[in-house]
C-alpha cells in the first residue's frame, strides 16, 4: 500500500510517499481502507519533534475514516500510522459514522468539531446572552466554535487575519468581527466571560486583557507559539481570572466519553446545525504541500487527504 512516510524529523521536505507492507490487525483491531485522512497541526508537531507521535522513521497522521471489511464506516482521530492507504485500528478508538453524514465530512468535523464542542460546553460552559472571544475564526476550530457558540446562545467576537477570513467568519454566525490589531487596541473595553485561543503568543496578553472580572481564558493552542511564562499575580490584578490550558485527549479520555461527544457532533451536523468547510482536498502524494500550505496560514477550513 502507500503511506506518507518520514525519514527524520523537520519540515515538510522530510515527507514522502513510499510503498509499504500492509497492516496486519491485531487483537481487538480492524484494518479498514482509508477514505479521507485530517491533516492538523499535531502532524506538524509530530513531524518536527521527537517524542510528540510517532517517532521519526515512521508513517505520520492520527486522524482518518473510511470502511472496515464488514462494511460498517467509522472514523477516528488518535490513531498512528494513518496517513496511510490502509490501517489497523483498535474497534475502541473508532466513533461510528451515522447516515446523513458522508465520510469526508466525518473526518473533516470529528477532531475539530469535538474540540469547538468541549470548549463551549465544558472548558467554559456558554450561557444564553455571554460574550465571548473566538480567536482564528475562520480556521478549522474556529469556524466551528464560531457556530457552536452561536447555537448556546453567545455574543460571539470573532478575530481574523485577513478580509477573506473575515468574511467566512461573519457567515459562520460571529456578530462582531475585528483583524488581531483592533482586538488589541479594544480588548479592555470587550469585557467578556471567555476567550477562546489557539493562536497563543501574539494573542494572550490581550485575551487577559479582554476579560471581565472571573473572567475565563481558555488557551487551547500556540499557532503563533507558547506564550511566556506567566505570573499568577496577574490572574488576581486582572479580576481573579481563570486560566485553562485543555486537550482533547482529557474530554475523550474513555470510549464511551469519545462516542458520545463524537455522536453530538455528528448529529449536530446531520440536523444542518453544523456546517463544515473542507477547504482542500489533496492527494496522499501531496502532503507534503498540505503541510506547507498549512503552516502559511494559505488555508481556510479543513484540510484532507485522499488516498
């Protein structure tokens, strides 16, 4: 079969497309023919650093769907190897795919769209009538927490680096839309109950600043890099503000926790509640340019791969 292969850690030069054996399923696993494979930011991580995912000499990716030989459709979003034709996948990793929701869309939503659901139903939980920040609105988590939050009931302000993203930000729902140098200049003056970030360093000190009294910061990413180390006096002379730092992995954390969050999600989707944006879809052989395209910050929506 072929697979997305890496030799080394480092940039996007370092993938190429190699001929593989095919996986052999163990006990518990079914091998399922892959149908669309997500391309994140944790497949950047993964490719640059030693220890994040699968380790350098390797196949890269986590997050994948398609059709086991039983013909049943499933998706996944933490599984190794899945860039890749073919997978062998533990039955207890994978979220069935309803009818009404065609695989693509499957892959395209799950990670991300479990991601918008946990930040606004969990790591701050949206009431009717609150304000909050969405950070890279027009990206794949935001685009979705854009309409998620809009669905609880949010004042959403949404950030966007271009008009472009701007724009695709106001379909998504926001009600007010700023480029990260207007939300710097007025975050004192939004006094809102949340931030939710995963752009990081260039962002954070005005996301604190953007907050009410009690106020929430949920830093969910570092697009723009980690941010420096801070202080927690300055979480109490900003008005006894909260900080989050949250992954999915603890939201997800048993498989019965996956499925029933992935369920949400899909059925959010299936009732039109939900609308995912693929915004390319790429050969496996061009991964390589799915990653630079990424780390430009060329792309809106979610990037796929298709074997």
């Amino acid at each position: 079969m072929k697979a997305v292969w890496f030799e080394r850690q480092g940039g996007p030069e370092v993938l190429e497309l190699r001929d593989v054996p095919d996986p052999v399923p163990g006990d518990g696993e079914v091998l399922v023919d892959v149908e669309a494979i997500g391309v994140n930011y944790r497949d950047v991580y993964e490719r640059e650093r030693d220890g994040y995912g699968t380790d350098a000499p390797g196949i890269l990716g986590a997050e994948a769907g398609g059709t086991t030989a039983d013909g049943e459709r499933v998706a996944w979003t933490r599984v190794p190897r899945s860039y890749a034709e073919r997978v062998a996948v533990r039955l207890d990793e994978t979220v069935p795919i309803p009818d009404g929701v065609e695989t693509d869309v499957a892959v395209a939503v799950l990670l991300q769209g479990m991601t918008a659901h946990y930040l606004a139903h969990d790591s701050y939980p949206i009431e009717a009538g609150d304000r909050v920040v969405v950070h890279a609105a027009a990206g794949g988590v935001g685009n979705l927490l854009v309409q998620v939050a809009k669905g609880c009931g949010a004042h959403v302000i949404a950030t966007a680096s271009s008009d472009e993203k701007r724009s695709l930000a106001r379909e998504a729902g926001a009600d007010e839309v700023l480029s990260y140098e207007e939300f710097a200049e007025q975050a004192r003056e939004l006094d809102v109950a949340a931030v939710y970030d995963g752009v990081g360093r260039t962002t954070f000190a005005a996301g604190l600043d953007a907050l009410r009294p009690t106020g929430r910061m949920i830093l969910y990413g570092g697009a723009s890099g980690e941010p420096d180390p801070l202080d927690a006096r300055v979480l109490a002379a900003k008005g006894s503000l909260y900080l989050q730092r949250p992954t999915l992995a603890t939201y997800t954390r048993t498989p019965g926790l996956h499925r029933t969050r992935a369920a949400a999600v899909f059925d959010l989707v299936a009732r039109g509640e939900l609308h995912v944006r693929i915004g390319f879809r790429y050969p496996l052989a061009e991964a390589r340019r799915a990653h630079e395209d990424l780390e430009a910050r060329r792309t809106v929506g979610k990037l796929l791969l298709v074997p």
